[in-house]
C-alpha cells in the first residue's frame, strides 16, 4: 500500500431538496491508500428515513444531497470523503493535478475491482463512465471546464480541462456524485438507471422488496472489494414525507436514523436520540437583476447596500432557526474555500443608514418590486421577515411562493423576478462561481449579471495553486459580498437524530455533513 | 339477466366518464405552474439540455396533441411510465392499490359496522345515546383525520408502543402484521365516517318506526325484536347503503391525509408525490384508477338497493 499526498483539494457536498439547495465544501489532503479486504461482519437491518423519494437511482440524475443515501449504497466513487474531511482513497488509489494550472488531472485505478455485474472496473470504464457524467449529468455546468475523460493506460486516467478546475478532486467524491462509476452494461441502457443498481458499491439494490417512493432495500454486494466496509446484512432506506411522522418512527425504533429540523431537535434530545448536526445551508434573498432590467432601483448599489443594511440578520436567524442558525452576509459557510470571518457582518443592522443610502440613490420614498420565493427549508418564512424589513425603509414588494423546485426554477429563469428567495448548500468559490458570479445565465444569476472585475478575480483564484488558493477565493468572495449581489441572511445547520444505542459511526462534523451510510455507520 | 344489463349498462356509461376526467386531469395539471423538465434537467442545467429533456418528454408538443397520444396508449392498456423513476405507471399503480383498497375497504367496513351499531343502539335506547351520537358526530366531523392521526400515533404508537407509527405490511408476508399495521390508519379514517353513519341510521331507523306498516305489526302483537330485525332495519338500510357509498368515496380523498402520516405506499401517497413532482402521467394513472374505483362503488350501491328493495329491481 503506497501513501503518497499529492495536494489540498476541496471537496464538496450539495444538498439539495425540495426547497433548500445545499452544499459543503473543504478543504482537505488527498493522499493515495487502500483499505485492506477483510471479512465484514454484518449487522442486522438499518433503516435511515428519506423526507423524499430520490429524483433518480441513476448517479448522474440523482439530486446531490438528498439522494446520496440511495446512491452511494451501490456506486463506490473514485474519493472518499472521510469523516473528518479528509479525501481517502475509494475506485482510485492515487491522484492529483499534474504540472500548473489546475487543468490535468491523473487518477490511478484499484486493481481487480469488479461491478456488482461482475464486470470489471477498468480504466476505459472509469473514463467512460465520467464522460458520461459529465455529459449527461444534472450537475453539468460543475464539470463544463472538463474537456475530455481518457484511459491513458490499463489502470489510470486523465482528466483534462479547458480552463482550470481547481475543485476536480472535490468532484469525485461520494458526496459530489459525479464520481460514481457506472458499468458499461448501465451506460448502455441509461433508461435502466432509474430502476437497478449498476455500480460496483457494497451493497445492491434488492428490487423484489423495494416499492419505488415508499421504501428502498439494499443487500450486500458478495463481491465487493472491500467486505470490511459492509456492516449490515441489508439497509432500508423508507420514504416519510411528514417530518412528525418520520421523528415518531425513529422514536418507537422503527426507523434508526433521520434528518429533522430545528423545531424538532429537542423533541428528539428529550426522547433519548442522539443529535449531530453543522453548518450546511444558507438562505436570504438574491437580488439578481443588477443591472435594473426589470427593476431600475437594483442597478444601483446604493440600493443593493440599503437593502443589506435593513435587515436585522440576528433576529430573524433566531426566531426562524434558534441555535441551528447563524447570522451572515456571505454565501459560504465555515471551512470552506472563499469563507472570510470578516465578511460575516459587513452589512450590520443599520435601518436609518439604510434609508439614507436609498435617499442618496435617488429613491426617499423606497420603490416596488416583484419578489419569488419557495415554499419549504424555512425559505418562504424568511424571505417573509426580509421583506418586512424592507418594508420599513420604503420598499415595498409583491411576493409569488412557489411550491415545487420546478416551479421556483421556472420561475427564477423567467427573468421576471428581479429577487428571488433562495436556499443553497455552501460550496468552494469555485463552484459558487458556476451558479452565482460568471456572467451565464442560471437559476442564481439568470440575468448573466457580468463584473469583470469579479470574473478576473474568479479565474485567478481558479488557476491557482492549492496554498494560494484560499486566500483569492475570499478576495472573490469580499468583492461580490460588497457590490452586495444578495442579502443573504443566515447560514444553517443540518441536523441529523438518531438512536446513538444502536449505531456508531454516525459522523456530521464541519469537514462531511453528510453521514457515510454506505461505509462507516455500523452497528454499535 | 337485468341485473347483468344493469351492471354492463353502468359500466359502459362510465365511460365518457373516464375520458372526460383524464381530459379534465390533464389540463389541470398543465395548468399548475412548473415544469416537469425543468425539474428533472436541474438547477445547473443549459438551455440545450433542458430543451432536450423537453423534447425526449414530448412537453413541446401541443396540449391536445400530449393528451391524444396518451389516451391512444392509454386505451392500449399502456398508461406509461414515471417521468421521474422511469416505472411503468401501471405497475406502481398495481403495487399501490392493495395498500389503499385495505385502508378503504377496512375503514369503511369499521365505520359501517360501528356506525350502524351505535345508531341502532341509540334508537331503541333513546336519551342519553341521542346526545352521546350527536356528540360524537360533532367529534367525528370536526376532528381532521391527519390531526387525529398523530395524536393516535403519539399515544399508541410512541407512548404504549401498542402499534406500529409508519409502514405497511403485506398480508402475504404476515396477516397479523398487516392487521396490526391497519389499526391506527383505519381508526382515524372511521372516527368521522362511523359516527355520520350512526346518526343516520339513527334517524331512518325511528323515522321506519313511525311508519303505519310498523304500527300495525305493532298493534298485532309482532316482538319488537322481529319487527326491528326482519322489517325496520331492511327498510332503514337503503339511505344507511346510500352513506355508505359516500363514505367509500370520501375515504379515497381522506387516504392522501392519512397514507402521508402513516407512510403507507398507497394510491394517496403516490399521488401526492407526483403532483409535486408534476409526473403527468402516473398522476393521470392514478386518477384513472380513483375514477374506476368510485364507478364500482357507485355500482355496488346500485347492486345494493337491488337486493334490498323490491322496486328498485324491477325498475
């Protein structure tokens, strides 16, 4: 076993459900390893509660977050985010970006791995496999920098970029899922993703005792690489939309593990659950059209400013999420590339200042605008709260709620909305860049809102190299913070209970917010 | 051979009665805001690739034009598949249906038993029963069978640990389990059916009382017992039929509250999540399959009325 570091990478974890689009990213040491293949005593039954069905068993379809846990049981990824951040070896042994730039990447294969198929995990199946992500993905735009995926030899890859991509590593993990390595027999029939498992992960899908959006049974994988990793004899993963319901589950021990929310968490403490939980999300609202196509105000960044400066972060982030909530104006959160501790309060709750700033950009009396919101993770009430601090400066708004995620995407593209109401996992720089600071067109900048300042900032910090890195992001991030692009409003905790007699391994911690179901939550 | 006429005669009405829900269906839904494609491309979709989940999902088409080719498949037998897990619809309706016909079935059955119990209990004892029925009418339709879902959860679920708090089990894989599994879902579903059915049979059974045929059993010396038994509650019984039916109907809407506290994979459950989801055709599915389901129990009611009035057989 070689153990080679090659760089600091970052990795990234996108949590997206119905209404808060969530993410982490890190920063961490990729080393080269492998685990040894041991005999894996396997527990009995661990049931985990999904809020909802998953989007799709397919990896590249699957949304990132809220459908890992179905995903990762039977894809094994290239990395691995280890509990405590760190990216472990998975499918490939070694890794790293090679010469400057951030713009080649090689990954060396684990020999003798087979897909739950019996196929073997080759290196053309590993490229294949990642073209194919990064083609057909629903995370597309965070590989758009990648320019081809090659099997350079019978067990490494290349990967490499038109323009740099210093976040590749952080792609290839369990969490990121682009990763996943799909079997050619799956790449073949895509269609038949969404139904069957075609990964070479420890545990497949056991179709005769799944009903699709109600419950997902997984059994061990009698071939996998590493059986040390299997700690359950079969994992269930079953769908409970009514977050009361879900808690009760896992109180009379039905279920073992779930995610909740703020308002729950002391029920479950006082029931004898255990609660873990970190910093995943931020909320507020975005203010994209900046260049006042549909709202004339908003072009101005005295307005942008005024709009910050009124509202009151710390009590609106109590009330909505008490303890698992904290005030910011960034979009990152703590541990991540482009998080600055002093951009956490650039706009302090200054209502007259405010008022001043819109007196000066020509609007005394405030104005009027078009907001969007969705409904669910807490959005819809905060965007509520913003705007009634708003509403005290002068600036008045009529507010369109939406209920389902296509709707708010729909509706976020339309261009009619110069605000949108917004949840969105936190992520390096770089990714936060593809969504909310290049000038294209998405969801979070659907008016291509172009800065070349910024956008030289950005690609900066993208070629750079790792010890340098850090600290363009948070130069990046200051810049956009200042020209007050959104009014974000609070960062929040992810918060996981479950039953801490039964299970062990159950880590949420700043560095992998998201519990590793597939390897390390066993039986305790 | 009338009853087989009856019965072919209101099937084959029933259906422009399905054509004309799933049209309806089908133009609500494509009126609700959003957008399949938009859901499944993505938040960091391109425009060429949300174009091109457009196009595969044939959403470019003309509205008439989306509903004619489902309702050629449809009459086909093809009722598609999931726009989002890619299962064939009448698959997932088929492992739907048992779970909410158990629901459906049970609590109407616990309510019509139940109910008409207490109604008769209530209209030959009169008094206190009278308000006790009333009472619990009130109680019945006031109490949201979501609310009294999870107050019935807290108590015998996670207090007692009496009964399961989610999930179904199969009778083919444990009928205990299956019945144990059906309690608490059942009971919420009946609260409210069983006590509309008890004021009801209350009322019909006094109101057949106060009939002059009874009045001359009564006056030639019939038991009480024969005249309640073979005569009072036969004729009672066509209006408590008539509940019934309803109740049936109105238990298939109360199972999307009930499945989604219990998290049991019914028909309610399915739906729900399609409509968030805007997966058209299983939601156009599922609808079919409810509209089904509302004709036969309609027909079932018919067949009742059949069986105990005469009149109605020969009309």
């Amino acid at each position: 076993m070689s153990k080679k570091c090659k760089r600091q990478v970052s990795g990234t974890v996108l949590l997206r459900g119905l209404a808060v689009a969530a993410s982490v990213a890190l920063t961490a040491t990729g080393c080269s390893g492998s685990s040894t293949g041991d005999s894996g005593a396997a527990g009995g039954t661990l049931t985990v509660v999904s809020a909802s069905p998953p989007a799709s068993l397919d990896p590249t379809k699957a949304n990132v977050g809220s459908d890992n846990w179905f995903v990762n049981l039977t894809y094994d990824t290239l990395l691995r985010l280890g509990p405590n951040g760190q990216l472990e070896p998975d499918l490939a042994t070694t890794w790293g970006y090679v010469g400057t730039g951030n713009k080649v990447f090689d990954l060396t294969i684990r020999p003798g791995v087979t897909f739950s198929d019996g196929s073997p995990v080759t290196a053309q199946a590993v490229a294949a496999s990642l073209n194919y992500a990064r083609r057909n993905g629903l995370n597309v735009s965070w590989t758009s920098a990648v320019s081809s995926v090659t099997a350079t030899g019978p067990d490494t890859v290349q990967i490499q970029c038109a323009t740099p991509n210093p976040d590749l590593p952080g792609l290839l993990d369990q969490v990121s899922l682009v990763g996943s390595v799909i079997s050619p027999a799956g790449l073949a029939d895509p269609s038949k993703m969404g139904t069957a498992s075609y990964g070479a992960g420890p545990y497949v899908l056991d179709a005769a005792k799944t009903v699709a959006g109600d419950h997902y049974t997984y059994s061990p994988n009698p071939d996998y690489w590493d059986k040390s990793r299997i700690h359950w004899k079969q994992v269930v993963i079953k769908i409970v939309s009514n977050p009361d319901s879900a808690l009760q589950a896992v109180q009379t021990g039905e279920a073992d593990a779930l995610s909740i929310g703020p308002s729950q968490a002391a029920t479950a403490v006082s029931d004898g659950l255990t609660v873990k939980y970190a910093p995943v999300a931020f909320v507020g609202v975005n203010l994209v059209d900046r260049d006042g196509a549909v709202s004339k105000p908003l072009a101005s960044l005295k307005v942008r400013q005024a709009l910050n400066y009124a509202v009151d972060r710390t009590a609106i982030a109590k009330a909505l999420f008490q303890q698992y909530g904290a005030p910011t104006d960034e979009i990152s959160i703590p541990g991540q590339l482009g998080y600055a501790p002093d951009d956490d309060n650039q706009y302090p709750y200054d209502p007259a200042k405010a008022k001043q700033l819109l007196a000066e950009a020509g609007y005394p009396n405030g104005f009027s605008m078009n907001v969007e919101t969705q409904q669910g993770g807490g959005i819809d009430l905060l965007t509520q709260a913003v705007l009634q601090d708003w509403k005290q400066i002068g600036v008045t708004t009529n507010v369109t709620t939406d209920t389902t995620i296509g709707q708010w995407l729909s509706n976020a593209v339309s261009r009619k909305f110069p605000a949108l109401g917004f949840g969105y996992g936190a992520a390096p720089a770089y990714l936060l860049s593809l969504d909310w600071m290049l000038p294209h067109a998405t969801a979070f900048n659907p008016f291509a809102t172009s800065d070349p300042a910024l956008t030289s900032l950005l690609a900066q910090a993208a070629a750079a190299p790792a010890a340098q890195q850090p600290a363009l992001d948070q130069d990046a991030m200051r810049y956009v913070v200042g020209q007050a692009w959104f009014v974000s409003v609070a960062r929040l905790d992810g918060i996981y209970a479950y039953s801490g007699n039964k299970l062990t391994g159950f880590d949420v911690s700043q560095g992998n917010l998201l519990p590793d179901i597939a390897w390390t939550i066993a039986p305790k | 051979m009338a009853v087989f006429r009856m019965v072919l005669r209101r099937l084959l009405s029933s259906i422009p009665l399905l054509f004309a829900v799933s049209a309806l269906t089908f133009v609500l839904v494509s009126l609700v805001p959003g957008d399949p494609a938009r859901t499944i491309a993505g938040e960091h979709a391109t425009v060429a690739q949300y174009t091109a989940v457009r196009l595969q999902m044939g959403l470019n088409q003309s509205l008439p034009l989306q509903y004619w080719h489902w309702l050629v498949q449809a009459v086909h037998g093809n009722l598609g598949s999931s726009l989002f897990s890619g299962e064939p619809v009448t698959q997932l309706l088929s492992n739907r249906l048992p779970v909410s016909l158990s629901l459906i079935i049970s609590g109407t059955a616990v309510s019509g038993v139940l109910g008409v119990a207490l109604g008769l209990f209530s209209a030959r004892r009169g008094g206190f029963m009278v308000k006790a029925v009333d009472g619990l009418s009130l109680f019945g339709l006031g109490v949201p069978p979501f609310w009294l879902a999870l107050v019935l959860v807290e108590v015998f679920a996670v207090k007692l640990r009496w009964f399961p708090a989610i999930g179904y089990v199969s009778p083919a894989t444990d009928p205990a389990q299956w019945a144990r599994s059906l309690v608490l879902p059942v009971v919420s579903l009946s609260l409210g059916a069983s006590a509309i059915i008890a004021k009801q049979t209350r009322d019909s059974v006094l109101d057949t009382f106060n009939k002059d045929f009874i009045r001359v059993m009564q006056a030639n010396g019939f038991s009480q017992r024969s005249i309640l038994y073979r005569h009072v509650l036969k004729n009672a019984a066509i209006p408590v039929v008539t509940i019934l039916g309803v109740v049936f109907v109105s238990l298939l809407a109360a199972t999307v509250f009930v499945e989604t506290v219990f998290a049991m994979p019914g028909l309610g459950l399915l739906i729900q999540q399609a409509t968030l989801q805007h997966d058209i055709p299983v939601i156009q599915g599922a609808v079919l399959y409810i509209t089904l389901l509302v004709v036969l129990a309609n027909l079932l009611v018919d067949l009742a009325y059949g069986l105990l009035d005469p009149r109605v057989r020969a009309a």
